[in-house]
C-alpha cells in the first residue's frame, strides 16, 4: 500500500515535508526524488495530470510510469511496446524514455548469442 501513496503527487510532497524522502532534482515541471538507495520517482506535471515514472534498482533497474489526474486518479499506465523483462525508463525534455535493461541479466556468452 505504501508503495502505491509513493506513486501520487500530493503524499510525494507530504513526505518531502517530513524529510522522509529526498527532493533531489527539480527544473521546471519536472522533479525527481529519491525515496531510498534504490527507488526513485520522477514527476512531470502538467496543468490537468502527472506523469509518475518509479524506478526500483534490486539489482536490475526496472521502472513503471503511470498518469494520474490532479485529483489523484490513476488515468493509466504506460508499458513500452516490444519490451524485455526490465524496462527501465526516465524523463529527459519533458520526454518519457525507455530502455530494455533484460540483458543485465545475461552473462558474456548469452549477449553473444542475441
């Protein structure tokens, strides 16, 4: 459950206050907080909705991006198409990106052979 408060804007902001978490980087409508050694969260506002991206590194870094109303309303989640086990993905120009981190998992043999 408190996995799924981190996802919504306004407790993200809340937690800020506390010093339960960490507002590492903000330009603009974009800010990037870190909630722990290995999760962090990226918010992209906009004047109707947010863009939440999460990513939990645990070894291999994989992360969800979800849409959500100002009103705190999950509007969607965004899966890349064509993806591997671990997408992992970040905000660049007010841009969500995506990268395939599945060939972390593989040794220099297995990378040869994809």
């Amino acid at each position: 459950m408190f996995k799924l408060l981190l996802l919504i804007p306004e407790v993200i902001a809340a937690l800020v206050a506390m010093n339960a978490i960490h507002l590492e980087f903000e330009q603009g409508n974009l800010k990037k907080y870190y909630i722990s050694d290995s999760c962090i969260v990226e918010v992209l506002d906009y004047t109707d909705s947010a863009l939440v991206v999460q990513t939990v590194c645990a070894p291999i870094c994989s992360s969800t991006a979800r849409v959500f109303s100002k009103d705190n309303k999950l509007i969607r989640t965004i899966r890349p198409a064509d993806m591997g086990i671990f997408p992992y993905a970040w905000i660049e120009n007010d841009t969500l990106h995506w990268r395939d981190n599945t060939d972390q998992l593989l040794d220099d043999e297995e990378k040869k052979r994809r």
